[in-house]
C-alpha cells in the first residue's frame, strides 16, 4: 500500500481459521496498517487493535464493512472445506460469498484484492507436464465434481482481475500449504498409519504456512497485480515427507483404495472425499517463477523445516 | 512403503556382505553431476540412489546380454543441451535403456540422458514412480524445453509408437517421423545428434495382429514365434550403435508442417544411411 494513502485498512476473511491467524500475525508487523476481521466464527485471542466482524460475508454487515470507504485492501480466505457439509450450503458459502465480496470491492473501489486459491485447481492428471504454468487449463472438476467449488472461485476472481480495471486484483495459487493448519494435505500427513496407494509415490510441492502468508504481504504491494502460482522450497516424493515425519504407511492396492475409501468416509472413519485421492496418485506441480519474478517471492522455510511444521502445535 | 523398504534394506545387506569397493557404476553415479535437493532428488523426481540400482542394471544388459557396441559416442557432447533422435523398434523399449547406458559408461564422464515416456505410465503401479526416480520423464513438449533450457540431454524417438510395434517384415524400415523435435530444437536451438540402432529391430520377431489390439484396446498386440509368445523377453541380439555428428537446424520452430517435416527427413535421412553402413558391416545377428 502506498504510503500517502490515507485508507489502511486490510480487511481479511476468515481470520479465525489457522492460517487467518498466521496472516493476521504476518499483517500485524507491518506498522501502520488497521487489521479488520471478517469471519462469522468468534476470534478469542486475538490481539487488542485487531477489530473483528463476527458477520456473514453474504450479509448487509459485511457490505456496511466495505462502504465507509477506509479499507485500502481484501484479503479472501474465507473459503469452507468441510467434506461433511451440504454441497448447496458449501456452494453458496464459497462461491455466492466470494461473488458478493467481489461486488462490494467493485462498487467501492478497494484499490486492491488478494484472493487465496490453490494450486489444486489444475488437478492431478497423469498427462500433466511436470510443471504447469499459470496460463495451464483449470481440470481440477473434470474427473471430480466436488472440485467445482475451488475452480469456480478461481475463475470468478480472474474475471474479476480483467474486469475491474482500477482494482489491483492478485489470485494466489499455493502449493499444498503444510503447518499448523486444519487443510487436507496437513491433516493427511498427520494421520499414523497414513494409507497410501501401492506403486506411487508422486512427487509433492509443499509450502510453509509462514511462507503463504509472506507471499500475502507481496501481493499487497502496490502495482502487483495479476495469477501467480506460489510454490515453496521445492519438490519431494510423497513418500521421503512422511519417512521424515516418522510415519507408519498402509499402501493399498489402488483398485481396492476407492471403494475402502469411499465406505471409510460414509461411516465417518475417514474425513477425506474420494476425490482427494488422485493427489497421492498423479503430479501436481506448478511453476512459481512467474511470482519469484514479479513479486520478489521466495519461501524462507526449508524443505526439512516445511515438512516438519505439520507436526508444530500452532 | 514397507514392501519397497524392506527390499531395499535385503539390498543393502547383500551390498554390505560383499563389501565390494566402489566400482564404476557407482563412482559414475557419484561424479554425475545433477541439481537435486537436499534429499537427493531432482525437479524430475530423480533420485541419485536410485539411479545406480538402475544403471547396474542397464549396464548388464549393455555389456553382457546385448554385448553393445557403440561407435562415436564423443558426438554426445559432455555438456550443454543435446537432442538425441534414434530409430525404435523391438516392442519394449531396450534400445531406449541401451542408448542411454552407452552415455552413461562409454565417455570419460557420465552423460545422464533422459528419455520421454508414455502418458499412460504414471496410472501403472510401480512403473509410475519408478521410471521418474531413473531420469525418465512424462513426454509433454513443455516437459522436453524446460530440460533443455536447462542444458540437458534428452532421447527421442520420433517414429513413437508406430516405430515401436512394427512387425518383424519391416525392420528397418523406419516409420514417418513426428515433428514434434524438430519444432522444439528449433526453439531452443539444440543441437541433434542422429542415433542409429542395430540389432534392436530383431530383439522380437513379431508379428502384430491388429484386429486383436483393436478389441482388446491397446495400441498394438504382437505375438512372438517363441515361448511365451508375448514378447516381453528379448532376444540376445547384438546391438550395434553408431552416434553420428551432430545436426544444427535454424528457422522458425512455428512455420508450416512441410517445412518443418523437410528438416525432420534430413535426420531420418542421416539415420538410414547410418543403418545401412552398420547392417552392411555386421556379420551376424547374434555376435
């Protein structure tokens, strides 16, 4: 944000979430900057000069947030990954949300907006080339229609990103982000025994949560604008991440794995869709140069550090 | 895995037990120079340790099944960006291993080259991760110009599949060439080196019964004269390779077929002369 701008409020989206808390925290050492939180769940411990907004993103409350005219910037991370919920209710949290948000930025004019998406929006295909870059088709909903949501919100903000010329719009597209946080790749890698698929062992790129959020701060400078791939200190086989975690590995034959895994998640011993499964199957690995150019992004964390962070209370 | 660790483990007890020196291979292995991470693996899922598992086993087949030959191998340079471009037949890929065992063992230092595979084989067990910890990688063209950009070797064999499964009656008649290569030297301004393999097409005299691939789906079903009739062992043919000097096309990598496919002849051209010295000096197909 420029610095003459008298507008310095960040507005951040689901704040209360694991990784909200480690962007609020990354945003918080930026002296002169208004942190305000938009998540419909409380923020208990949250630092005194952080105003939180236990509201609804779809609701009037949250439209009055963007209408004062102070906030200088939205950070949107506020998407639901919760596998159990209702498919309409997770549909219109994420993407009618992420539509009204993008309404509001527009008719007021918040010079910029930073929209957290992932990489697994490609999707895992065993013709993927090793890897993809940001002009690669979005086919993560093409063999699995839960993904639709993701791919949606993605196409949705770089809409956005061509049609609202006088809004700085950045789309993040994060690797698998490992830490603290409560997302299914971390949550994966903190199962013991882990299952795997008999016979492969994709390669993996993973991100620190710290790193995510650095990457956040980079987009907020003025001028960045545009689709970056975000990608963390390099590529491992899935399986050097959990002999360094100390796992214990189950490895199922693959033509019995969707069937196990699907009964395993409609009796609730399981919280992961059939879909995910293609992650520990194929490659998803994108190019980050794109970001290390324009933005001056570099991820801090080791591999070593990156990995071990899934096992770091938060 | 626990199956592919406790493998490895017996492995490395029976290494222990030989207390054999370091040998070539692996002195090889240690000398090649490669850019993995701290845990020993590449962008391309390479991984140094196994690398040498693989390249014993290249090797024997090189130097004891096949008894390879190969002639002029100081045309592969020792660094810098390099396509090799060679004839394929034989229904499994052996000329592909043996090519790349000749760069590996044949010059004063190890040339890794990496040859692009199928698209089908990341969804078989195994194979999926097995062929990418040997250098091997998925046949994307953005795959292929990312590695050259980065100064690597890389084989192609532009017949593909159609050269791969052609009967016994047309050895050594090489199919139409892809373009594919051509269009990527040219936009990386690679160098080609022409590869010609003897005794490959030999390696499995088949025939290929067309109507039986088409009902079971797969792109060719060959039969072998020979038990177990699929011909997924091959015969110890002698392979002969001669690496010709390298070819340098100019223009631009986006013009008509015609004219890329005029370049592409030229090396099938080189190829087929190549071939044609070499079957004229060998003696037999066996020795």
């Amino acid at each position: 944000m420029s610095s003459g701008d008298a507008r310095r409020t960040v507005v951040v989206t689901g704040i209360a979430g694991r990784l909200g808390r480690v962007v609020a925290r990354a945003l918080h050492h930026v002296p002169g900057l208004a942190i305000h939180g938009l998540d419909r769940r409380p923020f208990p411990a949250r630092p005194k000069d952080i105003v939180h907004h236990q509201v609804d993103v779809r609701s009037k409350k949250a439209r009055e947030i963007f209408r004062t005219g102070e906030v200088a910037a939205l950070v949107h991370l506020g998407l639901m990954h919760d596998p159990r919920a209702k498919p309409a209710d997770v549909y219109s949290w994420n993407v009618a949300g992420t539509q009204k948000l993008l309404e509001y930025c527009q008719a007021y004019r918040i010079p910029k907006v930073v929209v957290l998406s992932s990489a697994d929006v490609y999707g895992p295909r065993p013709e993927n080339p090793q890897f993809l870059t940001e002009d690669a088709p979005l086919l993560a909903a093409q063999r699995f229609p839960q993904m639709r949501d993701l791919v949606e919100i993605d196409h949705l903000a770089s809409t956005f990103l061509w049609k609202a010329r006088d809004v700085e719009t950045v789309v993040l597209r994060p690797v698998h982000i490992l830490g603290a946080v409560h997302n299914a790749p971390s949550n994966y890698l903190r199962l013991d025994p882990v299952p795997r698929l008999l016979g492969f062992d994709p390669m993996v790129q993973i991100i620190h949560e710290r790193d995510v959020a650095a990457a956040i701060l980079a987009a907020l400078a003025p001028g960045a604008r545009g689709i970056y791939n975000i990608v963390g200190p390099g590529q491992v086989p899935l399986s050097v991440i959990l002999r360094e975690l100390g796992r214990r590995t189950i490895p199922i034959p693959h033509p019995l794995a969707r069937p196990l895994w699907s009964t395993a998640f409609r009796l609730g011993l399981s919280s992961y869709p059939v879909a995910e499964f293609d992650f520990i199957r194929y490659v998803c690995m994108v190019d980050g140069s794109r970001a290390a150019r324009d933005l001056g992004f570099a991820a801090r964390a080791t591999l070593r550090e990156t990995i071990l962070a899934v096992d770091t209370p938060g | 895995m626990a199956v592919t660790d406790w493998l490895r483990r017996r492995f490395d007890q029976v290494a222990a037990r030989r207390q054999a020196p370091p040998d070539e291979v692996s002195q090889r292995t240690t000398a090649l120079a490669l850019r993995d991470n701290e845990y020993g693996y590449d962008a391309f899922g390479l991984g140094r340790a196994q690398l040498e598992t693989a390249v014993r086993t290249a090797g024997w087949f090189y130097r004891h099944y096949f008894r390879a030959e190969a002639h002029g191998v100081e045309h592969v340079p020792a660094t810098g960006r390099v396509l090799l471009v060679a004839n394929h037949a034989g229904q499994l890929p052996f000329d592909g291993m043996v090519i790349a065992a000749a760069c590996f063992l044949e010059p004063p230092t190890p040339r890794l080259v990496r040859s692009m595979i199928e698209h089908f084989v990341p969804t078989v067990p195994f194979a999926s991760y097995l062929l990418a910890r040997w250098g091997q990688i998925i046949g994307t063209p953005e795959n292929c110009r990312r590695l050259l950009d980065d100064d690597e070797a890389i084989l192609v064999f532009p017949e593909g599949a159609r050269g791969i499964s052609k009967p016994f009656s047309r050895r050594y008649q090489l199919a139409p060439f892809g373009l594919g290569f051509m269009r990527l030297a040219l936009a990386t301004g690679t160098p080609i080196v022409p590869v010609a393999v003897v005794g490959s097409e030999e390696q499995a005299p088949a025939i290929n019964l067309k109507r039986l691939a088409k009902l079971v789906g797969a792109p060719s079903f060959p039969l072998v004269p020979y038990p177990p009739f699929i011909p997924i062992v091959p015969l110890p043919v002698k392979y002969r390779l001669y690496f010709g000097p390298a070819m340098t096309f100019t223009g631009d990598p986006d013009d008509d077929d015609e004219v890329i496919a005029d370049k592409a002849t030229a090396v099938k051209r080189r190829i087929e002369s190549m071939l044609h010295l070499g079957l004229q000096e060998r003696k037999h197909v066996f020795w």
